[in-house]
C-alpha cells in the first residue's frame, strides 16, 4: 500500500536569515511596523538562541512579546522572558502575571 505522506525536511536558518525575517516583521506594514517597535541586540540574541534556527518559533516569541509591548518603544530581554519557556522564577512570575504586573514578570 502507498502512502500519500509527504515527508519535508526543514532546515534550520542561519542568523542572517532569522535578523532578516525579525527586520522585515517590525518594519513592514503588514507585520506590526505600524507599532513601530525596535528590538535590542541582546533581545535580538535571546530570540536567536530561544528559536533555534525555526523562523516560525522566533515569529512566535516575537508576536507574543509585541502584544505586551507599548507601540514607540523597544522590545527588550526583561520583555522576552516573560514571553519565552527561558526559566527565570516561574513562581514570582506567575503571580506578577496573575496581578498583571507584567514589568515585574
């Protein structure tokens, strides 16, 4: 019996490839340049190291920290480890969150 599954080999992309994707989400006007959000080199580097290579995951921690982000400002680690599966104290966390402290998550 033949099986209709295809079988796709993603291959994980190099830095270049992720800065350009991150560069095109926040200054195109169907990705969020609207909001106009900058991201630091070291927020940029935490999104690098969380991703992984998958374009899909750094798009993902890059949503998620732009939906806690004010539109004018920079999106920064303290921001990205509220919004990434990076441990910091998952305790103090959850309560900051639960209060909607989100600065001090």
């Amino acid at each position: 019996m033949l099986s209709r599954a295809r079988v796709y080999v993603l291959k994980s992309l190099d830095e270049t490839a992720l800065r350009k994707l991150v560069h095109r989400a926040l200054t195109e006007e169907r990705g969020l340049g609207k909001r106009n959000l900058t991201l630091s080199d070291e927020g940029f580097q935490m999104l690098l190291s969380a991703a992984d290579g998958d374009g899909r995951r750094l798009l993902n921690l890059l949503e998620n920290a732009s939906d806690l982000a004010e539109d004018n400002s920079e999106i920064g680690v303290d921001l990205l480890q509220v919004c990434s599966v990076i441990p910091v104290d998952v305790s103090t966390r959850g309560r900051s969150l639960l209060r909607s402290d989100f600065r001090a998550a």
